[in-house]
C-alpha cells in the first residue's frame, strides 16, 4: 500500500497543474488528448489502468471499463473519505475498505454501494463491531467491542441488538438472553457483580413482569415485577442468616443504574451516500448525438439523459427517490424548516361519463344497488343468527333491458346481479346508522361516480360517490372468500368495540356480464376514511415496513392526493392523553382480531389537515415550537371520534439512516386535524403470499418485507404504529 501511494505522489508531482487532488478543477493539456484518442480505440468493455483528476476535484486511479472504475481502485473524496478496494461498474462491489476523515474505516464486504456481508467497522472512538452487514446496517451474528469496555456477542437487526445476545460489562455483570430493538427485551437473566442475579422477563431495558431476584446474600424476591411499585405484586423470601433490609426497587435505583447499554454510534455518511464525478472523455465528436457530457458532483447530468449512464444506478430505489426528492424540495432537508404543502386537488378521479369505457358497468352497478337496498323486509334485529353469515347466502337477480316484474326496464346490456349475505350487510348498515335513502342516494342518485385515476398495486379499481362519503372498490374472488369467511368475527367486533379503526363495509356484491364474455365483476362498498370539509394536506399509508416504502414521486409532483408511505413519514403524531390511552387499546384490539383471522398487508391510512395559522401566505408552513399554547385545543368529544376530525398535533422527526423507520424528534410542531384509520384487511396469508415471503426472503431481510406471518406482521405492524403515535405533553 505504501508503495503504491509513493507512486501516486510521484505521479502527481509530475503533473503540475493538477498538483493538489483536492484543488481546482483539472484542465485538461496534450499528454490527457493523446490518452483520450488512446481511449477512442479500445473495445467496449476492455479494463485498463488509468488516473483521473476529476472535475469536482476528487481523484481516482485503478483499473477502468467504460468511463466507469471496474476493477480494483482507489477512490479520494475532496471531504477526506477514501474507499480502497474493488468495483463494478462504478459501485463498490466486493472486498474493501472505507475510510472517512474522522478516523472512523469500515474493512469488508462491499454490495451495490452498501457495507453487505461480512465486515468490521471501527468509529472514531475506537468502538469496533466485527460481523455480518445488509445494506450499511449490521444485521445478523456481530460482536460489538466499545471503548468503555463492554462486549455485545449475539444477533443484530437494522444496525441495532434483536434476537438472543450476550452483553458484558466492563464491571463484570453481564446479561444473556433475549433483545429487541437495541434493549434487554424478552426472557433473560442479569448477573452482576456482587452475585446478584435476576431471572425473568424485560421490557425495554427493565425488568417487567414474573421474574425473580436473588441478593448475593441469598435472600429472594418471586413474583410480578414493574418500577412502579404499584405494579408490583412480589413475595420475599428472606435467608436464615439475613440482617439487611431488602427493597425490590434496590434492582432499578441500584444494581441497574450502573449498569447501562452503550449507545450505537453514529455514522455521519454511509458508504453508498458518496456520489461519483464521473469522468469522460474530453475529445468532442462532430456530431451533436455523442457530444459529450459530465455528471455533476452528485451524480446528475448537465445536459439531456445519456444512455450510457442510465445503466449505472448510483443509488437503490430508495435512496434514489430519497435523493430526487431532496433535490426538488430542499425545504423539507433541514430540522425546524417549514415544509411546501402540496398542490391540492379541488376533486379527486374522473367523473364516469356516457362513452367511458365503464359507464355501462356503473349503472349496473346503480341498478343493482338501488334494487338490493329498496327491497322491502323485515327490520333486521341486531342479534342474528348464525344462518345469515353463511358464504352460501346470496341472492341472484337478473336485469333484462326491457325490465322484469321485480327490476326496471334499462339502457345497459342484459346482467345478473347477486348479493352476498344481504340480510348481514343490511344490519352493518343499521349498526353504522346509514339511513337507506341516502345511502341510495349518493351511490345511486342523479350524479355519477368517479373512477379515480389508476388502480392500485392489487389491480382494483377504485370508484368515489358525488359526496365522497362512499369508496367502491373492484376486488378478486380470494378477498371475497376472506370476507365472507370472517364475516360473522368482522360483525361482533363492530358490536364489541364502538372505535375500532377497521374499514367499514357496507355492501358486497357481484356484476355478471351476458353474453359471450361472461365476465364477472366483484364489489365491496365501504366509507370513505376522507369524507370531510377539511383539505387533506398529506395523506400516509403505513405497515410498519421499509422495503420498497418509499413514493417515487419528486415533492414538485407530490398533490394533496398523492399516498405517501412509512419511509416518506417526516412527523411524529401527538394525541392528547385521553385519546392516546384509547388508540392504544383500539390498535391492540384490532391487530388481535386480524392476527386470529390470519389477515396480513393491512395499513393504517393517516390523512393530515394542517390548520390555517401554521400556513403562510406561500404556502409554507410555519414552526410553531414558540406558539402560545392557548391557541392549541385538544379534541373535542361533542365533533370528533377516534380516527375522524381528531385535532391534533405533528411533530417533525428527522432519520439519521435514510432506510430507518423512526426518526429523532426536532421539537418543531404543527396543529392538525387527523384522520385515520385500519384499512386492506382482505388479504389472507394465503399459498401466493407465503411464496412471496419466500422469494423474497432470499434477496432481502425478511423482516423488512409486507409478505410475513399474520402473527410478526400484527407484532410488527403495532410495534411501529405505536411508536409514531405518541402523548402530547
């Protein structure tokens, strides 16, 4: 290596008017035109030796293929960071190490821009972890040596302890057992010093729950442990010899005090964050085509998009739209800056016309509705049997154009109509207190539907009633099965629980076409989360997961209709204290019954009203960490209801990973009224998705995909939801 340098250095001093790598921008003179000419004449693809002083002033000298380093090289940054070792098509691919000006150097395995696979990482302190890395985070078997002294042994996930691990204290305690999220959490046992020991089960760092302590004197405490002594209901269990008074809160005021886990550090810049200044040739064609051009420092091109650097990705998908966005709008980059709300959208989707290629398709929707809904019965009592929820109970209705004695004559092609256990949905109905005239109303009345823009992932259509109070949506055979299957669950919980955040459905049904195409069509009817006078500035869709969780949309293009999601999330939501202790027992409640009907890809829709006197006059919002607080009112009983018109407020985080899900709070907060709710609780943990969770699981961490188990998919789902919502002081 030092060799190597010295070679470098002579090298340099050879070419005067490049004589500081981290100088001006090197002009190119007769010895760089002879080797861009030699350039010219090499195959495509050829790897070669080369040295190029870059425009931004970085400097790079390795091996070289197509404009890009491939190969091994050595690559300086103007701020100090060095990366030494292999690469591929301009990303750090293999074995190398990165260094940054701090002191701090990773030496391992590089992928795709990433610290991936086996490495060792020492900070500028001296802390050293040696072990396995996805994607810059450590994540796998790693073992962690601090300054301080202390040793982490065992299993990491997302940069932080999760899974079983061993922690050593300089002072000699140690703990084995289980982890979550950086913190003693689970089932384990603590050592100390003197002899002491605890046994038991933890929660965040502390002992909760049954456990029991021995004193290295002998005496014991069994029971149920907490640090609030309320909690706590232990028996002590005295040695024959004892002359010490024992207090149970000795455990946390004592023995733990000193025994704490080092914090993680902190990386300033990761490895795939450093962008190229890519070099080119400086010999001009004559023709306009392949005129060329360079990137500037961060890895955009002067000029038109080239073909030859579209196949180079700088950045994964996330960090890619991460970047174009902070590009765009740097508004949103920094702590405590006010944030450009979106363009807003006066109305959302495309009314369905005459001559849409769906009008037929709404007003046999219309029809059948207005028919299903009109239909004379009983008054349904709220006490049903269990007959009416059986899948079998459906009812077909067939609508000739010239009408029939039971339906009305119509423009629309012939078609059947069925209705899947109407006798229950009437009851939802009633139970959700829809009058049926209005009901009809707005789906069936003079003003048509609106088809919004573009189907979702899941390729339903999504249609909104005039008033916005009803979404109909387009869904498969499976989720009808899922729905018909749990209906009868789905019901007693609405009955149970008055503020369950669950979708509200309303209505199933199904449209066959006559004819040659027999095509069917399946709708459920369900309210719309956003039915309000309020403009919704921002709209988030949150599962509680990181891979592909990111909008790939710039901010310039991001509307007051746009969904957002888990890794877009810039705030954290403050509920008032009454209100916050109810959605956590309501999110509890809810993710229990989808885990028991073995539901999974739920979310929760959050939808973000930002009050006037945040707004300034450019549309900016405006910091409100010094606002008089008597300008802030919590929610009041008499105008709102958990998850509808809550007045609340936001408060901005800021990641110091781009890929992590929970950021640090700024302190900087804006007054809100929020919306929220549980919604896509149709999809089973079926054949197709355990294949998805087990195709991806090869190429990504399996506990950042949506595809999991019902059971780590609701633990997951709660653990992050209830970590973003948090009590206003």
């Amino acid at each position: 290596m030092k060799a190597w340098e010295a070679t470098i250095r002579k090298t340099q001093q050879a070419k005067k008017q490049a004589s500081n790598i981290f100088g001006s921008a090197h002009v190119a003179h007769v010895d760089d035109e002879e080797e861009t000419e030699q350039e010219d004449i090499l195959a495509a693809g050829e790897v070669y030796h080369a040295e190029r002083y870059l425009s931004n002033g970085d400097y790079y000298t390795g091996h070289w293929s197509d404009n890009f380093p491939h190969g091994f090289g050595k690559y300086w940054w103007t701020d100090g960071c060095i990366y030494v070792g292999e690469w591929c098509k301009g990303k750090t691919m293999g074995r190398g190490t990165f260094s940054w000006p701090t002191g701090a150097a990773y030496d391992g395995e590089f992928k795709g821009g990433y610290m991936d696979g086996e490495g060792t990482y020492t900070g500028p302190t001296g802390d050293t972890y040696r072990g396995q890395w996805v994607m810059n985070l450590k994540h796998g078997h790693g073992v962690k040596e601090y300054t301080n002294g202390d040793i982490y042994n065992g299993e990491w996930s997302r940069g932080l302890q999760e899974g079983n691990g061993e922690y050593k204290w300089k002072g000699g305690s140690y703990y084995i057992g289980e982890w979550s999220n950086g913190t003693m959490c689970g089932k384990g046992k603590i050592v100390f010093s003197d002899g002491s020991m605890y046994e038991g089960e933890w929660d965040e760092g502390l002992p909760k729950g049954t456990g029991s302590f021995r004193f290295s004197d002998g005496c014991e405490y069994n029971g149920k442990w907490n640090k609030d002594p309320d909690e706590q209901d232990l028996t002590l269990s005295p040695c024959d010899t004892c002359v010490v008074e024992h207090d149970s809160l000795q455990v946390y005021d004592v023995y733990l005090i000193d025994n704490v886990i080092s914090p993680q550090d902190k990386v300033t810049i990761l490895p795939s964050q450093k962008k190229l200044a890519i070099w080119r040739s400086s010999k001009v064609s004559e023709q306009p085509s392949n005129r060329p051009r360079r990137l500037s420092v961060d890895g955009r091109l002067d000029g038109n998009i080239d073909d030859e650097f579209i196949k180079m990705k700088m950045l994964d998908d996330n960090e890619r739209c991460m970047k174009t966005r902070d590009d765009a709008a740097s508004v949103l980059s920094s702590e405590g800056s006010p944030i450009r709300l979106p363009k807003v959208v006066k109305q959302q989707g495309e009314t369905i016309s005459k001559g849409h290629k769906n009008y037929e398709l709404m007003l046999n929707l219309q029809l059948g509705i207005r028919h299903s809904v009109g239909r004379p019965g009983p008054v349904p009592s709220l006490d049903l049997k269990s007959s009416a929820f059986n899948p079998k109970e459906k009812v077909w209705t067939r609508f000739p154009p010239e009408g029939s004695k039971h339906t009305p004559p119509h423009q629309s092609s012939e078609f059947r109509w069925k209705d899947y256990c109407p006798l229950v949905f009437r009851t939802l109905r009633m139970l959700f207190k829809v009058d049926a005239a209005d009901y009809m109303l707005s789906i069936c009345g003079n003003d048509a539907l609106r088809e919004l823009s573009s189907p979702g992932k899941s390729g339903s259509f999504f249609y909104l009633t005039h008033d916005d109070r009803y979404m109909i949506k387009t869904i498969k055979k499976t989720e009808v099965k899922a729905i018909l299957r749990m209906l009868s669950a789905y019901y007693n919980h609405f009955r149970s629980f008055e503020h369950t955040l669950l979708t509200k459905f309303y209505g199933l049904h199904c449209v066959k076409l006559t004819g040659a195409a027999q095509k069917k069509v399946r709708f459920i009817i369900m309210g719309n989360l956003f039915c309000t006078d309020c403009v919704i500035h921002r709209r988030f869709d949150l599962k509680g997961s990181s891979l592909g969780r990111l909008t790939d949309k710039p901010e310039s293009e991001i509307q007051s209709t746009t969904i957002l999601k888990d890794l877009d999330l810039k705030f954290m939501f403050r509920l008032d204290k009454n209100w916050i202790q109810e959605f956590r027992r309501q999110i509890d409640r809810d993710c229990d019954f989808l885990e028991q009907e073995r539901i999974m890809d739920y979310s929760l829709l959050v939808g973000l009203h930002f009050k006037e006197k945040n707004v300034s006059e450019s549309g900016t919002l405006i910091d409100n960490d010094s606002a008089d607080d008597s300008t802030y009112h919590v929610s009041d009983p008499g105008g709102s209801k958990l998850g509808i018109n809550m007045h609340a407020r936001v408060e901005r985080m800021e990641r110091k990973i781009e890929t992590e899900l929970i950021g640090d709070p700024t302190g900087v907060c804006y007054d809100v009224v929020m919306f929220f709710g549980i919604i896509d609780i149709l999809q089973d943990y079926d054949i197709t998705k355990k294949l998805e969770h087990a195709y991806k699981s090869f190429q990504y961490d399996p506990t950042l995909i949506s595809a999991v188990d019902p059971r780590q998919y609701s633990r997951r789902f709660r653990d992050f939801i209830l970590k973003v919502f948090i009590e206003d002081a």
